[in-house]
C-alpha cells in the first residue's frame, strides 16, 4: 500500500533521500523548526546520506543550522559528527560546507580540532584550507 502524499513534509518524510525535490528540502528543514523528533531523525539522515541531488548540499547546510536548536539524542549527534568529519577526511563535500562543520563545533569541538589536526597536512589543499578553518576556531 502507497502512503498518501499530500505535503511537501510527506513527500520528504517517505521518499528516499536522493530523489527529494529543493521543495521538499525546503520543506524538510522547515520540519525542524517544529522541534518534531521524527523531522530531527529524518535530517540527521539527510545529513548521513551521501546524495549529490540538485540542492542538496546547500540542503545540508540549512539542516545543519537548524540543527544547532535542536533537541539531538547522543547517537543522533554522533551520527551527525561523524558522517560531517567523514566527508571532510575524505574530501567529498559541496557548496556550504562550512555550515556543517559549525555544527560539528558545536556538537563537539574537542573531535573536531583533532580530526583537523589529522588533516593539516593532507594533499589536497583545499581539505588543508578546511582543516585550518577549524583549528582557528579553537579558544
């Protein structure tokens, strides 16, 4: 049986995360101001998954942002953590990038600073350049 889809929050809520629409990205991250526990799993699942759809990484930054004011549990948060600091590792990121490493920082700042510090000298610049970013945020 097909759910019935009568909203952009049920069309972000049942269909994979790689085929979601900047409309039902929009409309997902709205779902977070809400504070719903379902919307927060939902876009901590976004943020997990490696979807490279039109939007989605300027998708990821705004989930990310809202994020911050969110209710996480502790597996959430590391999901959240580790799934960010993988793509910066690996250098698989996009446009905004910076927004999910704030969360990261705010998350858990200690992991950050020592996965950057693992990526100072990195081949590519451009991970360096990130890693230093980080690291400048230290107090």
């Amino acid at each position: 049986m097909k759910h019935h889809r009568s909203t952009p929050v049920d069309n972000a809520f049942w269909d994979p995360l790689e085929e979601l629409s900047k409309v039902q990205l929009h409309a997902l991250a709205d779902w977070l101001l809400l504070q719903d526990p379902a919307a927060i799993e939902r876009c901590v699942a976004f943020l997990e998954a490696e979807t490279y759809g039109c939007w989605h990484g300027r998708a990821r930054a705004l989930i990310a942002r809202r994020l911050k004011h969110c209710a996480l549990s502790q597996e959430q948060q590391a999901r959240a953590i580790d799934a960010i600091l993988k793509r910066l590792v690996s250098g698989r990121f996009s446009e905004q990038f910076k927004d999910q490493l704030r969360l990261v920082l705010h998350l858990d700042a200690e992991r950050a600073f020592a996965v950057a510090r693992g990526c100072e000298q990195d081949s590519r610049e451009y991970v360096r350049r990130y890693a230093a970013w980080i690291l400048a945020h230290r107090a």
